[in-house]
C-alpha cells in the first residue's frame, strides 16, 4: 500500500480512536451523575457520605481523562496527515525495519489496514530520538535498533 494513503488512514483511525474515548467518558461522566443525584435522594449517614466522596474522586478521574482525550485529539487535529517531509517530525509517518511509527500523540498501538502501527508522542523516549531523522539513518532505544525505510 502507498504510505501517503496509510498515512491518512492511520490518522483517521487515531482520530476515530480518541473519538470514542471522549465519548466513553462523557458517558461515564453523566452515569455518576444520575448516579449521584438518584442517590441522594434515598440515603442518609455516613454510608452516604463515604459514596459520595467515592464518587466525588471517580469524577475527577475521569474528568481529568476526558480532559486529556480532548488535548490529545485538539493535538492531532494540528496535524496535516497528507503533508510530507524528508525529515522525520511530528505528523511523520515512518517505516522502520521494526514495523510502523505514527508520530503525533501517544495512543499505543492500533491495527490499520492489517498492519501494526505504534502511534507515539514526539515528546516520548523514541520520538526525541527520531525527529530530524531521513531515510536510511538509525536510532537505538533500549537495545532495539530502528532503520529508517521510509518516511511519509
């Protein structure tokens, strides 16, 4: 496949990916809240107050997951995934002899087009190492060495 078009499909799928996460949250967001309103209508004592502060901490957890969610997605959405360079930087897509690097936000691992692909943080360990990077050159990072193949 054309490493342009998996490019773009790979940056649909991040996008895709962070969509339902902000959407996952925001459910889970609104459960504790009808949550909390049905159960302060029918408790009472300190079994009450422990569910609340319970809930309270949940809340903020959560909250502050959707909260990176949306930064990682406004991040991504800085990103022209049909831009090209010689040199790796963020928005590059790279073919490592160890496989696929999507460097934009950190999401781990997803599956595009039956291909493995590392979508990694150009702040991360590996993404300070390959930026400004071209073709042919190589990066070590924890005994593993990565070749540059190519670059989208």
């Amino acid at each position: 496949m054309d490493l342009a078009l998996l490019k773009v499909k790979i940056y649909a799928a991040c996008l895709n990916y962070l969509n339902l996460k902000i959407n996952q949250f925001e459910a889970s967001l609104l459960d504790l809240t009808q949550g909390a309103q049905n159960d302060s209508k029918s408790s009472s004592g300190d079994k009450h107050e422990t569910a609340r502060a319970m809930m309270q901490i949940e809340y903020e957890k959560i909250g502050n997951q959707l909260k990176e969610a949306k930064m990682q997605k406004e991040e991504l959405e800085r990103i022209n995934p049909e831009s090209s360079s010689k040199k790796i930087t963020k928005g590059s897509l790279i073919k490592t002899n160890k496989g696929f690097l999507f460097l934009s936000v950190g999401i781990g691992k997803l599956s595009v087009e039956s291909s493995e692909v590392i979508i990694l943080s150009p702040q991360s360990p590996l993404g300070i190492k390959l930026q400004n990077l071209s073709l042919g050159n190589s990066s070590e990072m924890n005994g593993t060495t990565y070749t540059i193949e190519a670059i989208s």
